[in-house]
C-alpha cells in the first residue's frame, strides 16, 4: 500500500515512523515533510491550505491512503475532497471537523449533550465582551473561536488580563480572522490532560492519555505554545478517572454525533480538565495532538495501519490497541524567540549521539536539509521522545539526549513531566 502523510510537523514524523515499519506500506510519501521525514519517505512540495492541490497530489503519486496530520485541510475538507476522489483518508470531513474549526460549535455540542465541561460565554462585539468581564468582576479564559495554530487560548489571571486578552484578539487581531469571535470560558483548576480515542463512524477505541505542557518556561510560566512537551501516561488519570472519561465524556459524544448525524471517522482529541478525581472538556480536537502523539507512537505496540486503516473504513472491530511500552516523555527543542517571531537556518549538531541514546527516538518539527547539514526552519524544532519502564527513568533518558544536541538559541523546559517524576503510577484494576 502506497501511503500518503499531509503535514510537515514532529507529529507527522512520528506517524511515519511507525508506518515505515508496517509490512503493509510499500511506499512512504510526505507532503510537504521535513528534514527527518526525508530519510524514511519521499517529500513532496505541497501547500497544506491547497485542498485541489493535495488531490491533485494524491492522485498523481496513486496513493492508496491518505493519513492527514494537522486540522487546517480536515476544516478546509480535504478528506470530503479525497473521497469524491476515490481515496480513503484517516480523519474527519469538513462537517466533523467543525468541532476543532469553531469552538463554540464544540461547545454548545459539549452543552446540548450534557457533557461536562466550563461555564462559558460568546462574544463577537469585543465591546460587550469587556463590559461581561467587568461585570462579572472574575478572570476567564479567552479562546478564539476559529484555528490559531493551537495558540488562541489566552488564560487570564485577573480582570486587568481578561480585558487585555478580549483586546489582543478582537481589536489588535493577534489570532488573525480566528478572532472574530471569542469564547469566554470559566477558569478551571486541577490538572489538565488529553485522552485520545479512534472512531470508525460507529463505535470508538480508547487510546491513553497524555499529558502535555503548553507554557514556555519551566513551573509553567510565560506566554502559551504548541506544546513544549508530553507525557504518557499521566497519574491524575487513575483507572477511575479514566471510566468517568469514557463514560461521562466519550460515550455521550458519540451519542451526539449519532443524533447529529455526523460520520466520524478519525481520532478525537479530548483535552479535560481533571480536579478532585472529576473530569470537565476544555476543548476538542479533530487530530492527534502534537506533541502528544509523539510519546503515543513511542508507547504503541504492533502494526499501526490497521488502526488507522480501520477508522478510514468504517470498522475497527478487529483492532485492538496495544500499549507495549509503559512510559514515555518527550521534550520539545524550540528555536530563539518562539512562540514569537522566530530565526531559521540554524545550524543542528549532535543529532546522531542523541539518537544513541537507549530508548531514544528524535522525531523532527522544523527542520529542512542543506546538502548534509541539518537546518532548523521553525518554532518547535525537534522533539526528543524517550520509552521504558517508568516516567523516572524516561525522563533521565530524554534529558541526557537534550544534551547531546546543539544550535544557536535553543529553547527547552527542564521540567516536563514534573507532575508524575516519582509519582508512582495507579495499578491497572
């Protein structure tokens, strides 16, 4: 099977990873790829916003599978595109992609359904969103609406920050046209997490949970990011936790989808909030989230086709997922000046004695190739994942590996997974 990957980010290097391995893929294409997905599969130029020009993509390379990494072409309706096409492709159409698309779409979804999750508000005149704020007198969250690359979550400490957060996005337009509209969400404590689940159209397969850390300093400080790294699985989710997950969150949003009419068929992700043993839905997502597919593919045993082969085709009755690998955390090598406006062409040493690292994987997020030097060419650069035994030990595998690696400039946390280094993990029921 010829297999086609849409996206050029380290979670898109991950999936390939895993799919150069399954004796089912004769041929690994990346479009647009990176540096590391160049030595495991053929990159293809290609826009990720140019839905015609991705068919078009497809079907002149005859790929049998098309499996799409990040949410801009599944709300723009690529998947719809490709099946008009006659190409199956892993993820959700345009319609079940409205859930990542407008998160007040999500949220009146998570709302009809009874689906537990934060008290909120809708604003497309940033002047009544101001006067809201004032009047309720308390700090919220501020989300744009539409897509924002994962950074239009502004997570205010006060009224002073709430007001300038409603300013960034409707007045100054800091998220672009995704900030039209702003959800004002009730501010939630306890620890936040993400739970993955595939869904064929008819029935779901759980995953496991992750946990990522979104801030860019160390104790969680400083503006918001993609994601400067994750771990799996996190304690906060005990096997209590995770019933409720499915039982409170996953089944009724299947039930909706069922009432609603929609056909999904793809992954969800489902990032809580989990305070006292209790979980509430901060958002949805239509995709692997990145960087936590990274430690998922590290932890995932077996073939990876048939998951993804399976959802595309309506019927994952003969999947099971299988998690050989206990732990895994990885930490996320960003470039000077991420989240903000970011220098590229530097040059990257040390790779090769990181990945010498037992239990070492490095998946690439922004990088390109000159000849035989390795450039960076984004904000989030590398991502150095770790797999073993025990959170303990993975995070000492990662760190040593972080340190084995150099450019100019390079940004990372040193705490990632502080919530679970010497927390023992709950024992399976």
């Amino acid at each position: 099977m010829r297999v086609l990957i849409i996206g050029s980010g380290g979670r898109e290097h991950a999936l390939a990873t895993r799919l150069a391995q399954s004796p089912s893929v004769s041929e690994l294409l990346c479009a647009p790829g990176n540096g590391g997905t160049a030595a495991i599969a053929r990159n293809l130029p290609a826009s990720l916003e140019d839905v015609p020009g991705l068919c078009a993509l497809a079907r002149e390379h005859c790929a049998d599978f098309v499996v799409i990494g990040p949410e801009a072409p599944l709300v723009l309706g690529l998947v719809d595109a490709l099946a008009e096409a006659g190409i199956p492709a892993f993820g959700p159409g345009k319609a079940a992609a409205r859930f990542e698309g407008s998160k007040l779409y999500s949220k009146q979804f998570m709302h009809k359904y009874g689906i537990p999750t934060a008290e909120f508000a809708t604003f497309s005149d940033p002047h009544a969103a101001s006067a809201f704020v004032r009047q309720s007198g308390r700090a919220w969250v501020v989300k744009a609406d539409g897509l924002a690359a994962g950074k239009g979550v502004i997570v205010a400490n006060d009224v002073a920050e709430t007001l300038q957060a409603i300013d960034r996005a409707m007045r100054a337009r800091e998220f672009g046209a995704a900030g039209e509209t702003v959800v004002l969400e009730e501010r939630l404590v306890g620890q936040e997490v993400s739970y993955h689940v595939v869904l064929d159209g008819a029935r779901f397969l759980p995953l496991a949970a992750a946990q990522d850390h979104k801030r860019i300093g160390d104790g969680d400080r400083g503006p918001n990011t993609g994601g400067m790294g994750a771990y799996s699985p996190p304690p906060v989710v005990t096997p209590e936790v995770e019933r409720r997950i499915l039982e409170q969150v996953v089944e009724p949003t299947l039930r909706g989808f069922r009432a609603e009419g929609i056909d999904y068929r793809g992954v969800l992700f489902i990032g809580l909030m989990i305070e006292a043993g209790q979980p509430r839905v901060l958002e949805f997502n239509v995709r692997f989230g990145d960087p936590e597919c990274e430690v998922l593919m590290a932890r995932y045993g077996g073939d990876l086709l048939p998951l993804l082969w399976g959802a595309a085709r309506g019927d994952l009755s003969r999947v099971e997922p299988r998690w050989d690998t206990p732990s895994a955390l990885c930490v996320v090598l960003a470039a000077p000046g991420y989240p903000g406006p970011i220098q590229r062409g530097l040059p990257i040493s040390g790779l090769a004695d990181a990945e010498r690292v037992p239990g070492v994987v490095v998946s690439h997020a922004g990088t390109s190739r000159d000849g035989d030097r390795l450039l960076t060419s984004g904000g989030r650069v590398l991502c150095v994942t770790a797999s073993g035994p025990n959170i303990d030990s993975v995070a000492a595998s990662a760190y040593r590996a972080v340190d084995l690696i150099r450019f100019d400039g390079m940004q990372f946390r040193r705490d990632i997974g502080h919530h679970a280094i010497n927390v023992p993990l709950p024992l399976p029921e």
